[in-house]
C-alpha cells in the first residue's frame, strides 16, 4: 500500500509537468504564427509601395498616350510628327561655325536669313513641353521653332537623326514662298516630322530641330 502511494506521488509531478511543457509549446506555437500573420501583411504593403514608386516613375518619365509626338523630359529625347498653325518670321543670323572665333571677331561678318516658324496653335502637349524645354536653345525663340535659312527664294536647313545621320533639306520655291509669305493675320498650317537624336554635337547655322516639313 506504501508502495502504491510513493509511486502515485511519483506519477502527478510528472504528469503534471508533462502538461505545462506542452501547454508552453502551444503557446510559442500560436505566438509565433501571430507574429507571422503580422509581418507577411507589411510585406506584401512594401512590395505594392515599390510597385507604386515604380509605376509613379513609369508614368513620370515625360511620355503620354495617344499622342503622334513622344517626349521623354529625362532624357531630353522628342521625336514624332506633329501639325501645328503659325507664322514666319526672319531674322538675321551671323555665318559663322560655332567654333570659328575669328568670324565672330570679324567687324562685318556674313549673315544669312533664318526662318523662325512662330506658333499660334498646336494640340499635341508633349510638343509644347518639348518646345518649353528647349528654352535658350539657339533653334528655339519664344514659342517659335527654327526651320533653317532661306535663300534664292528656297528654306534649305541641316537634321541630325539616329536613323539617317546629318542630311541637308531643301524646299521647293512654292512651299517656301508659302511658309515665308504667312503672317499672324494669315497663318499656314505645316506637318512637321522629327525623328529619335540620342546624341548632342555641334550644329552647323542653318540647322533645324525638325527632320521633315510639309504642307497638309
């Protein structure tokens, strides 16, 4: 009977033990997978702000749908075509290369007359925030774009492009007299084309931005 009695005094500590070590188990258990349920959550909240800091650079990087003329403000590249409704001014430039500082110097130094295309109308926004970036560019006045020289009654003008390198463009006598002879009382409407420049060099006087003029 003694001997029952140690041993049943024995067995409860034991057991009881055995209770609290499982009981300690299950709650690290249900701790641990709280903790879980409650990291993974900002997680997956990091992971959406990094797609939205993503897409907000996506969606700033200069480019709007369902225009003809793309603009990338970052990079400073604009291609496309475009129409746009305006007049021609010309004004006098001095026929110098851009590094011929003696020509500069020079007390008399030729000049040549170059027609700056003034707008008084085009639809396209990324045109005109590509025209405000060029702002202080030597082919850009005001709202106007440079369209190149005229002389012996035809624009002619020079366009660097990734596609067809440095070309030289000469317009008819007619489309010239057109373009020359339009005012702000009496605009022409012009569909101009410039292709992708992904680089920078120098330009020579009668340079223009613009790669194709026509008239629609």
């Amino acid at each position: 009977m003694n001997d029952e009695r140690k041993k049943g005094s024995r067995f409860k500590p034991i057991h009881f033990s055995f209770i609290v070590l499982v009981s300690f188990l299950i709650f690290l258990g249900i701790y641990y997978n709280r903790d879980n349920s409650v990291d993974n959550p900002e997680n997956d909240n990091n992971i959406n702000d990094n797609q939205n800091d993503n897409e907000g650079d996506n969606n700033d990087d200069g480019l709007e749908a369902n225009t003809e003329f793309f603009f990338n403000s970052r990079e400073s590249i604009a291609y496309g075509t475009v129409q746009i409704e305006g007049y021609a001014t010309i004004q006098e430039v001095i026929d110098c290369s851009y590094d011929d500082s003696e020509c500069f110097e020079n007390d008399n130094p030729p000049k040549l007359d170059y027609l700056i295309f003034n707008i008084l109308k085009v639809d396209d926004e990324n045109f005109k925030r590509w025209i405000e970036s060029m702002s202080g560019n030597s082919f850009v006045s005001g709202d106007g774009i440079g369209l190149g020289c005229v002389s012996d009654g035809k624009l002619y003008y020079y366009n660097n492009s990734d596609e067809k390198g440095t070309q030289s463009i000469t317009l008819t006598q007619a489309d010239t007299a057109k373009i020359v002879n339009s005012t702000r009382n009496n605009p022409i409407t012009l569909e101009l084309e410039r292709l992708k420049l992904s680089f920078g060099s120098g330009a020579p006087v009668c340079y223009s931005h613009i790669t194709m003029i026509k008239i629609p």
